[in-house]
C-alpha cells in the first residue's frame, strides 16, 4: 500500500489551512455601508450622483440609474430645496432584503425646519458578478404619502404685521386699504394726454408724482406690464376715481397696507411700509420674498423684525386627480406668528395740532417737537412739508440761535455772576478780539436790567458775558440742560453738541448760539422743559419696546436761579420778541425766539422759537427761515391754538 511521504502531507495540510484562512477574511456584504452612502450622496448633502457607491432596484428588482433617482428626488420635492438625510440605527435584516430609516430635514422658506423618518427598502443582489445591497427607489423613500406623479410643495400662511399705538393702545398705525395706480403699455391710445390728465387728477389732491420719465418707463416696459405710478389712500383715490378710472391705459390693484390716519401723521418719524425692493432682497439673501412687506424707513424699518412677525408655511403633497384637477394632501404645517406693534408717546390732538401747523409752510423743511413735561413723554413729532422726507425734529444738527440764550442764561444766573436786575448794557455792536457782533436789525437797548436783555434778545449783551462763563461754563450749563448728553430714544437722535474753550470770540459767538454749537428740535425742547420742571429728563418717544439705555434724570436745578429765568422767559412773550403768543388760549406762554445763521451769509438764517405752556413744551424750527418773529413765531402760535382748541 501506497504511503504518502511526510512532505507531501505537511503540503497538503498547508495548503488547507490557507484555503480556511482566506474564507474566513471574506466578509459578506452589509446593508447599513449601502444606506450609509445613500444619504451621503443626497442632494443637499453631496454631489446626487452616488458617483457608483450606491446602486438602485426598483420595486419590482428592476436597475434603476443613480442619475435617474436623483432626478426624480428633485422632482418630488417640487417647489422645496431637497433636504438633507441622516441614518438612523442600523437596518433590520430578514435573508435578503434589510429594512433601514432615514432621518429627513427640509429647511423651509422662513428658515423653520421640517423632519421626519422614513423607510428606505433594500435588496441583496449581484453588482458586477458579486453580492451586493441594493437602495428600493420608491417616492415612499421621500415621504410615506408620496406616490408616483405627485410632489411636495408649500403655501405662506402671512403674519399679520403690528400696528403702532399710542400710550393707551389705540390704534396709530393699522391696516388700511389703498390703491395702486398704474399704467399698462398696451392699453394706452394717447401717452401725452394720458400724462397731463392724470397730472391734473393727482394735483387737485394735492399728491406729488413725478411723471416726467413716465414715456421713457413705458418705453422700457413689457406691453402687459403694470408700471405704478403712485399709491392712493382709498380716501384720496375716491376723490379721483371717476377722472381716472375709465382712462385708455391706466390698471389699478386694491391692497391694504400699513397706514396712519392721515398722509403727514408723524410720517418722518414713522417711516413707511411697501413691497421688499430688488436691493432689499439682494442685502439680505433669503430673508425676503418678492410681494413681502418691510419697513422702508423711520420706525418701520428699525423695527421691522417685531413688527413683521413671523409667516407660517404650510406643507402639501399636490397630485393629479384623473379629471386633471389638482388635489393637495396637507403633511406639515407651522403656525404664523403675528408682528408686536410698537407703543408710541404721541397724542393724536396734539399730532394733529403740528402738522396742522407745518400745513402753513409749504416752501421750506421746517419741524415741531411737543413733550409732556411731567414725564419726558413726546406728543407730536411733525416735520413739513408733507410730513417730511427727514425726521429734522429729532436728527436736525444745526445752531440753535437766540434760543441758546436760555443755556447762557442759565449759566450766568446759577454761577451767581450776575442777576436778573443786574445792568448789563445793550449797544449796537460788541467787539471781541477785532471781530464785532451786532444785533438783528442793528438795534440797541442802552443800559437795561438782563431780563430785558433776555426778553429783547441782545446779542451784544450776551457776547458781553461770555468771560463770566470762563471755558468751560458754557458747556457745563447745556450739560444740566441734557444737551450734548447721552440719551437712547430707541431712534436715531442728536442730542446736540455745545461749544467749549476756544477763543474768546469763539466763546463770546457761542453765547448766543453761533459759534461751533449745534442742536436739533428734541434736544432744545428737553432743555426748555428742564427750566420748566426743574430738572431735566429724556424726552421719550417709544414705550414698548422701551429703549435699553434710557438716560437717567439730571440734578435738580437751583430754585434761586429758577426764580429768576422763568420770569424773563415770560417777559419774551409780554413784552419782547415772542409778544404774538401773548394772546393765544390754553393759558401763560414761556420760551425764547431764535434766528441762527448757518453759514458765512448774515442773510442766511434758521428761525426758531422754544418755550412751554402748562405741562407742554415745545420747539418749533423753520430752516432758512429768516427772521423769527416772521416765521417760527407764527407757526408757534398755529400750534398752540389748534392744541388748545375745544
């Protein structure tokens, strides 16, 4: 009998062991590598294509291209941006099919999330001779209710934007309805007559439209284009409809928008709301969709978050129907979350009042700022004309004038240098280191009590002072009266910025409001009030959200110097420049006149008059307005008699 040599067993033997050993390294292939590779490569996570790491069966174990299934993942999700995909767990396995999830977040329009789980199918397989788990594309992977033909897609449920309204929650700003008027290219017969009677229409309402590129803007536009013109208040267009309603090429669109009760009600500081331009949306990727309403400025654009709020989104499934309507299978849905108005200072009487006032002045930007002494509260903010392009009642920076008299005034009497009976002599000029100040009009009062100085409005007189004040005095006393401090209005504001050190003719200058000293309206009238109350405190303008750093009050002022300020701010209105208001109803008037000049032409003045009445202070500013007496006086005086009347 054969017996196999020693060698040849050991060969044998080795080579057995090699065979065993290689078997055993072979690792069957694992449905959670091809699920893990199918989620990396989801649109939105990766390149889409799968780049051959994952193959596709469908239901029915026929191939089916990556490219293929990337494009109907797109499909089905429709009008969504396709989401990302996570694995949960680990598949369940039963022989050759494995059952794994997916974790699926969609980003919404608004930036709200969506998500959920779904079942994604496998199947072993041979891929290139050899096992392998193969993805089920079916659109039940994208959502359990999808079917074939049909896709997702979603529907903006608008919040409501808030109003504003005043300290009592009466509505200011609401919804109101307008309309949109407009031309269409095509339906056009006559542009010229079309231009001039639709000028005529808007003028006999006094609304302002440029209309001068209105040929060229049809020129440029598609024949069925809507190319606005303006938008009306229904109230404004009613007036104007039968004019214009019927003419060859004029469209219009009825909306609601944001609104205050008339046209000029505290527009500058209020701003307006209109549709997100093309530069608002490109500013802000994503955050915007075009027909949005914003803010554009004032207010309404400051806080346009809070007022906005936040549109809800409602997700749907849309297929089909064998009729060929479409049918929609709601699967998602978040709420939308109203905007918070703004709660304001104003009074609609006295808003009212000023804008009434400022309705007077057509032919120059003037501002009236009113406030509540007791407690720093603002109650009309009105600029002109027609409500103002700028909020110059509270951003102006320009001299303050005579009225700046007040601060010098104050400073004087409170360091005790002078009193109100002492002689402080009034001549016609007063040089200063060769350069010579003189009064409006050239007059001169001679050797007269510093209340009359006061009430007269002596530039000489004060130009006098200006050493008793030394460098610094003059600033320290503006300082008392909140100017130049720090305030937080929640809006932009200037607080003013008063002149210190310098020359003494610089100094000299300031003492009556040149110089380098600048203000605006809300900043003079919380100094006026500071006089009136005794102490000066923040004007105030917005309640809710209340601003962050609201500036806390200033020292109490002196009574003694109090005692003999205020009764040469009277004689203003008795017997000096402001005699006009002596008159008006509501009871005593205080304050003090002001013409500034602002630049190197004397015959370049702001008017200006500050006082109070009651608990109200205010301030009224004319720009280029000349002389005071002629034109701040008198808006004044407009103003306190329709604050006053029953």
């Amino acid at each position: 009998m054969y017996a196999p040599s020693r060698r040849l067993l050991t060969a044998t033997l080795a080579a057995l062991l090699a065979a065993t050993s290689l078997a055993a390294c072979t690792k069957e292939p694992e449905p959670g590598s091809a699920l893990d590779a199918f989620a990396a490569g989801w649109p939105g996570m990766g390149s889409g294509s799968w780049d051959g790491k994952v193959t596709f069966v469908d239901p029915d174990s026929k191939a089916v291209s990556g490219t293929d299934v990337a494009t109907q993942l797109k499909a089905y999700a429709g009008t969504l941006t396709p989401p990302t995909a996570k694995v949960e767990g680990k598949p369940t396995v039963t022989k050759d099919t494995a059952t794994g999830k997916l974790h699926l977040n969609w980003t919404l329009p608004d930036g709200a999330h969506w998500e959920y789980s779904t079942d994604v199918k496998l199947a072993k397989g041979k891929v290139g001779g050899e096992d392998a788990w193969n993805v089920v594309w079916q659109p039940q992977v994208v959502h359990p209710d999808l079917q074939p033909g049909a896709s997702l897609a979603t529907k903006q449920v608008k919040a409501q934007r808030g109003g504003i309204v005043d300290a009592k929650g009466e509505a200011l700003v609401s919804s109101r309805q307008v309309v949109v008027v407009g031309v269409e290219p095509q339906k056009i017969t006559n542009l010229p007559a079309l231009t001039a009677l639709l000028d005529a229409a808007f003028k006999s309402i006094k609304v302002a439209v440029d209309l001068g590129d209105l040929a060229a803007r049809v020129k440029e536009a598609k024949p069925d284009s809507f190319v606005e013109l303006v938008t009306l208040r229904r109230e404004a267009y009613d007036q104007i409809r039968k004019d214009i309603r019927d003419l060859d090429g004029t469209v219009f669109r009825e909306e609601t928008r944001e609104l205050a009760p008339n046209r000029v009600f505290g527009r500058a500081l209020f701003g307006s709301v209109g549709e997100a331009t093309k530069e608002i949306m490109d500013a802000n990727p994503g955050k915007y969709q075009a027909g949005d309403q914003v803010g554009l400025f004032g207010l309404e654009k400051k806080y346009d978050e809070r007022l906005r709020g936040t549109d809800g989104f409602q997700v749907f499934i849309t297929s089909k129907t064998s009729a060929g309507t479409t049918r929609e299978q709601q699967v998602y849905d978040t709420d939308a979350v109203n905007g918070q108005p703004l709660k304001v200072t104003l009074e609609t009487k006295a808003q009212n009042a000023a804008d009434a006032a400022l309705a007077t002045k057509t032919d120059r930007r003037t501002a009236i700022v009113a406030m509540r002494i007791s407690d720093g509260h603002v109650i009309a903010v009105a600029n002109g004309p027609d409500g103002g392009g700028d909020n110059l009642a509270f951003v102006a920076q320009v001299p303050p004038g005579s009225t700046f008299k007040v601060v010098t005034a104050f400073g004087v009497l409170d360091n005790g240098s002078i009193t109100s009976n002492t002689v402080v002599n009034c001549p016609k000029t007063f040089t200063v280191d060769g350069r010579t100040f003189k009064n409006s009009h050239d007059f001169e009062l001679g050797a007269v009590p510093f209340h009359t100085d006061i009430a007269k409005s002596c530039n000489t007189a004060f130009a006098s002072l200006a050493p008793k004040l030394g460098p610094d005095g003059l600033a320290a006393a503006g300082t008392a009266l909140g100017l130049g401090t720090k305030w937080d209005m929640g809006v932009d504001c200037f607080t003013g910025a008063v002149s210190s050190g310098g020359s003494a003719a610089e100094r000299a200058a300031a003492s009556f409001g040149q110089g380098t000293t600048i203000v605006s309206p809300v900043a003079m009238v919380g100094a006026i009030a500071a006089v009136a109350r005794g102490q000066w405190k923040q004007p105030i303008v917005l309640l809710d959200p209340s601003p962050a750093a609201v500036a806390p009050d200033g020292p109490t002022l002196k009574t003694s110097t109090l005692n003999q300020l205020r009764p040469a701010l009277r004689e203003v209105v008795t017997s000096g420049t402001g005699k006009a208001l002596a008159d008006v109803p509501g009871g005593a008037v205080s304050g003090k006149t002001g013409t500034a000049e602002y630049d190197a032409n004397p015959a370049h003045t702001h008017a200006w008059f500050v006082g109070w009445q009651g608990d109200i202070a205010f301030a009224v500013f004319v720009e280029n307005g000349g002389d005071s007496t002629s034109s701040a006086v008198p808006l004044a005086e407009s103003f306190l008699r329709a604050l006053n009347k029953a």
